[in-house]
C-alpha cells in the first residue's frame, strides 16, 4: 500500500504546485478502474503500453483540445465571433477571453488555466512512463513506449511555449519560456521556476531527438512515430528560423532536412482529387496524408459546440457554434479551389452574412439532445501539407527560390489551382504565408505563423464585440497571461506583463 500512496501523493502535488488544486478533489474524481499501483502497472511490458495509452487519451478530453484549439484559433484572423453571446455568463467570457486578447490569468474569464492544468496534468502521465524505463532497457516494446512519451512531452511543451513564450527571435536567450518539469513532482518538490524560451526549445529538441533512436514500430497513425518525430522537428526549427528579413540561415536548414526526413522515406502521400476534397469526412487511420492525430473513433470531440451552427434548433437558449469563417479567410481562396469543400452552408438564425461553417470537425456530427453537439473527428496534428508548407518557408529563407517555388505549388496544384510562376523574394515568402493559412485553417496555426514571423495578426473586420484589430508580434498581449492559480502557488513563476 505504501508504493500506491506514494504514487497519488505523487500525482496531487504535481496538480498542486502548478496549478493549485486541492488533493481532495483529484482523488474524489478517481475511480478503482482507473487507478493502478505504480509498481503493478510498470510491471510487464504491457503494462507500459497501457499507460502510454491513456497519455494519448489525457490529450483528447476535452479540458486539453477545447482550450488548445480556442487559445490557438481565436487568436487568429481566419475566425469571426457572430453569437452575441451574454458576457455575464462565465463560459462566455472564456470562450471569447483569447479572441478579443484581454489574455486573463483568471480561470472564469479565459481558459489559460484549463490548458495550462491539463498541459501539466498530461505531462504527469508521461513523465510517470518515462521514469520507470531503465536506462539499460532493451525490451523493444517498453523502448516504444519511451519514444511514444518522449514524442508527447515535446509536443506538449512546445505547445506551452507557444502560448506563453515570446516568438523565437525574440531574444530567447533572456525572455522568460515554462516550467520545464521533467519528472514527477511530490510534496517535497520545489516547484520549478520558467526555464528561457531557448532553453525550453532546447528540450523539446532533445526530446524529440531522444526518441528518434528509441522508435521501435510503426502503428497507424493516432499514436507517436519516427515521422512524427521528424514532422515535429521541422516545424519547431522553423519556428526558430527567424524573420523573412532576419533569417536564422542554420534553423532554417533544420527545418529542410526534418521535412526531407518525412517526404522521402516517412511512406506518407498527398491525397488527390476527391479524396482530398473529402479529407476530413473520414477517420485518419488509414488517412495517407495524415502523420499524427488525436483519434476520437472511441470518444467524441465537443469541438462542433464552438464552430458550428446546430441548424436553427436550441434558438432561445442558444451558445455554441458563434465561431465562423472570417470573411477576410473566405475572400482569398479563388473559385475553383478544392478547400472550398472544407465549408458548408450552416445558416446561424437572424444571421444572413455568415453564411457557411469549417467542416474540419465534423465528422460523424451528431446533433444531440439537451444541446450536446459532438462528432468523432480527429485533430489533425500533422499532415504532410504542413511539411512541404515547413520546407518551401524554410527554402525560402535560405535564398533557394526554385526549391521553396516547388514545394509551394505542390500544395497549390493539388488544390486545384494553376502552377505560381516568377514569384521571388517577398512576394514568394508571402505566397507560401497565404498558402499556409488557406490550407492549415482551423488546425491551430494562423497566428502563430504571423508572430514567428515578426508579422502582425490583422483583423479588417468587426466581430462580435470587438471592432477591427491589429497586434504587432511585439506587442506584450501575443502570450497569454500564466494563470494566477499557478502564480499563488509557485512563487518562483514570473507572470507575463500585459
């Protein structure tokens, strides 16, 4: 008995120090099914297995993927807020807390403090997996688990870097990045301070780095695998490769050979034609295109809640589906444009303007009774259209014109559209931003792109109750406030001025 107490002694302080949640309440949310003695579960290479699956499950409740993908999107200009929603209520608030960049650190006015407690919540899991494989192991199924892990842990801290660091070539030597919690914390624990943005790039790379030699199978594409690895990789050096103007010539040179690592052998393809127009009609699992998602065949995803229009049922009590298309996103993409089969008419009542709704998430919608939306689509992590997307910007920055050309029109021509020609320069960089956005729309990326890049996020258009706007990636608002849960408890965390 006293491993297991130990394990969930473990397991509260770590919620406790980072994000002030009382030890009562996480153990009165377990159930016997889904606690194990610590020693038991590591037990047997299976055991291993099993935990590293429930890791991929703590990044598909909905507490990690809603706030993920509001604090990602919303921020952006390919979203309009149409619901005029009652701000007195606190799931309002939060909902529109990151479009409207007032970035609180409060949990009932903005969900940073939903992403950042299940962001260190899922950490937990994985770092519980990795401290129990020995450093001598050879057992390939348990070394699969720690590529599997060490693959989750990048991923998330790198998305926590994302929200709360500044852009990479913003002096990342000195600007304040996250804790970087690398093991399971107990009461004894001092909580840990905010590692610099370059430092906590740094263990994302070496994580993702680690697991490359650790990669023992390849299984269908929800789970962790060395193209994933390699994906990932190209994505975070291109988010270190500097400005158009001011380029990181090295980083960016990463990001190509990353991205090569994934189109030559990663054993992935573009789809075509109709397949591609129904892309996300479908599961991922046998998706060619796709290289890591999180699966929702099992468990439905409430996505469909925020963006889309249940068809005019719930009238009176409505307050979902408020987030649309912005028209700004749906005037760039020309007529014959295979994404248009990415949207669909979805008429919001008394609203005769926005007329359609993304269709990335709705797969197997269903339209449930006491307003529960919810559909088994899959969040496409990463596709193999970001990758060639990755290398043309990479290319592009290393001066390599015909190259960055090539893979722009890759994803242009596959589109439907006609090959870019004579594009250099400026013009070409700005070619493949636009591409970027076009194809990546509602998949976490638009303003991130424009941040990195020493590029403003502009809105040319009101919504909701927020009039045009423009954030320069200078501006303190392009992270989101640490929550001041976590601020209370850790004294050694330092907030994000605002």
């Amino acid at each position: 008995m006293e491993k297991f107490t130990q394990y969930i002694i473990t397991l509260c302080a770590a919620i406790m120090v980072l994000t002030n949640a009382g030890c009562k309440k996480e153990l009165d949310s377990l159930s016997p099914h889904n606690v194990n003695f610590e020693d038991q579960q590591f037990s047997s290479a299976n055991g291993y297995t099993k935990a590293t699956i429930g890791n991929y499950t703590n990044l598909g409740i909905t507490t990690y993927e809603a706030s993920w993908f509001n604090i990602s999107e919303y921020r952006g200009n390919n979203v309009r807020v149409i619901n005029v929603t009652n701000t007195n209520n606190n799931t309002a608030l939060q909902n529109v807390d990151a479009f409207t960049y007032t970035n609180s650190q409060f949990k009932d006015f903005g969900l940073s403090r939903s992403f950042w407690f299940a962001s260190y919540s899922a950490l937990l899991g994985v770092n519980l997996v990795l401290k129990n494989v020995s450093a001598t192991e050879t057992n390939p199924i348990i070394l699969q688990a720690k590529a599997e892990n060490l693959f989750l842990r990048a991923f998330i801290n790198f998305n926590l870097v994302r929200v709360y660091g500044r852009p990479y070539y913003q002096n990342p030597e000195t600007n304040p990045g996250i804790p970087l919690v690398m093991e399971p914390l107990d009461l004894s624990s001092t909580p840990p301070a905010r590692a610099t943005v370059q430092a906590s790039y740094a263990q994302v790379l070496a994580d993702l780095n680690a697991s490359l030699a650790s990669f023992k199978s390849k299984g269908v594409n929800s789970f962790a695998s060395k193209p994933a690895a390699f994906a990932l990789l190209s994505r975070v050096y291109l988010y270190m490769s500097g400005t158009y103007a001011q380029p990181n010539a090295e980083n960016a040179r990463m990001s190509v050979r990353y991205a090569d690592s994934v189109t030559v052998a990663g054993g992935y393809s573009l789809l075509q034609g109709t397949a591609y127009a129904n892309y996300y009609k479908n599961s991922n699992q046998a998706n060619t295109e796709t290289i890591w998602a999180v699966n929702h065949d099992a468990s439905t995803t409430t996505l469909p809640m925020l963006l889309m229009q249940p068809q005019g049922t719930y009238v009176n009590l409505y307050n979902t589906g408020q987030i649309k298309p912005s028209p700004n996103l749906l005037s760039l993409m020309a007529t014959a444009d295979l994404r248009k089969n990415f949207y669909f008419s979805d008429l919001y009542p008394g609203n005769t303007i926005d007329l359609l709704s993304t269709g990335k998430y709705s797969y197997k919608y269903f339209n449930g009774v006491n307003a529960v939306y919810t559909s088994n689509a899959a969040l496409h992590h990463l596709r193999l259209a970001e990758v060639y997307l990755n290398r043309a910007e990479a290319k592009a920055k290393l001066g390599d014109t015909g190259g960055a050309l090539a893979d722009l029109n890759i994803i242009h021509q596959r589109a439907g559209l006609p090959a870019l020609t004579g594009l250099s320069g400026q013009t070409l960089f700005n070619a493949i931003l636009l591409e970027r956005r076009l194809e990546l729309a509602f998949e976490g990326h638009n303003s991130y792109d424009d941040y990195r890049n020493g590029l403003p996020m502009v809105r040319d258009y009101s919504s909701f109750n927020s009039p045009a706007l423009t954030v320069a990636a200078t501006d303190p608002k392009v992270v989101l406030r640490i929550p001041q849960d976590a601020i209370n408890e850790n004294a050694n965390l330092v907030q994000n001025q605002q």
